[in-house]
C-alpha cells in the first residue's frame, strides 16, 4: 500500500506542535464597558487615571536598613558580651572569696560566661548574614515597566511587558475605550512578578495580589 510521503522522507517526523503559551502571559481586554486584567474586572466608569512608569526597588532605603540593623546587632551583642564578663567575673569572686576585680580570669569559673559570649557572637553572625543577604535580594531586584490602571478607589492594576512601546500603545487604547465605552479590544501582556512588594516604589499605596510569591496582578 503506497503513503503519499515523498521518497526518502521516511524517516523525517512530522514537524512539533505549536508550544502552549507561556503561563505567564495574561489577557487585557475591554468588552461591555469593562476592563478585564486577567480574571479580574474593573468597570471603565471607574477608571481614573491609565499611565506607564518604571518600578524601581527601594536600593537605597535597603542598604540603610542593613546598615542601621547591623549597628543594632553589633550593639546589642557588645552590651551582652559585657554583662557575660562581668557575669563571669562575679561568679569568679563568689566561688574563690575574692573581689571581682582580684579574680582570676583563667580559672575554670569562666567557662559559662565564655559559652555565652560565644552564643551572642554566633546569632549575631547569622543575624548579619540573614538581614545582608535580604539587602541583597532588594539591591540586586530589577525594575519593571510597567502599566498601571488606577481606579476611583484604592485599587491598581498592573501589567507589564518586556516591549515598552506596547505597553505605551496600551494606554492610547484604555483612554480611547474610555472615550468609547462601546470600544472592544484584547492583547496579551505579562503578569507582573514582585517577589517583595515592600522593596518597590509604588508612588501610593497598592497591596498586591496573585497567588505564591505575588506573582500576578496588583489590585
């Protein structure tokens, strides 16, 4: 029985299916006079303000948080690491009958104040490392450009796109379905991903949204 393959195409398989798209891609459109952003929906009469701007973490204000955080640490595990010593000094004098000060530093009576010390400098370290490696992940953070949609109340919504044009396109046609409440269109854009939100300037304030590691829209 004869196929309709080309000859010495028999080993040539059929070409890959078209790959789904990315999950992170999300639908913004405008249908019945209302703005969908994904799954969520926001009436065009209550759209006050469509814009662009770049998201940019707060670098700086991280850098002076670690550094105020250290100078804490390092003071608060001085303070302690003094009072151990004379803690130690202390139970020196009581066990051998002599003043404080005439104690014997190298006497056994040292090992718990010494235990001590160590326990403060090594939370003290881990602390530092912790709150330096926090700093990091902010400083380190990128910037997205992003598309927000302010609405009469608190609310934003935001996308982004790694094509800034496109997302400058978007707002000439948001305002023009404004204009046009009957106007009906739909493009696909990016979900935002903030892994912090705290660490972003936002300009007002937006508590985000979208499921593990605020990935997904701000509302």
């Amino acid at each position: 029985m004869e196929t309709g393959q080309p000859p010495g195409q028999w080993d040539v398989p059929p070409p890959p299916a078209t790959p789904p798209r990315a999950m992170t891609d999300i639908e913004l459109r405008v249908s019945k006079r209302l703005l969908w952003v994904g799954t969520a929906a926001y009436p065009l009469r209550n759209i006050a303000r469509v814009y662009t701007f770049t998201l940019r973490p707060k670098r700086k204000e991280a850098v002076f948080r670690f550094l105020a955080r250290t100078g804490i640490i390092l003071a608060v595990a001085i303070g302690l690491s003094i009072i151990a010593g004379l803690i130690s000094l202390a139970n020196e004098a009581g066990d051998s009958g002599a003043s404080p000060y005439e104690a014997d530093p190298s006497s056994g009576g040292s090992g718990s104040g010494s235990g001590l010390i160590i326990f403060v400098w090594v939370c003290s370290g881990a602390a530092l490392i912790y709150f330096f490696i926090e700093m990091l992940s902010v400083v380190t953070a990128p910037s997205h450009y992003v598309l927000a949609i302010e609405t009469a109340g608190p609310s934003t919504a935001m996308v982004t796109s790694r094509t800034p044009e496109h997302l400058d396109q978007l707002v000439g046609y948001v305002a023009g379905a404004l204009e046009n409440p009957d106007t009906e269109f739909q493009v696909t854009v990016e979900q935002l991903t903030i892994n912090s939100p705290t660490n972003y300037h936002f300009g007002d304030n937006v508590n985000m949204y979208g499921g593990s590691g605020n990935v997904g829209i701000a509302a």
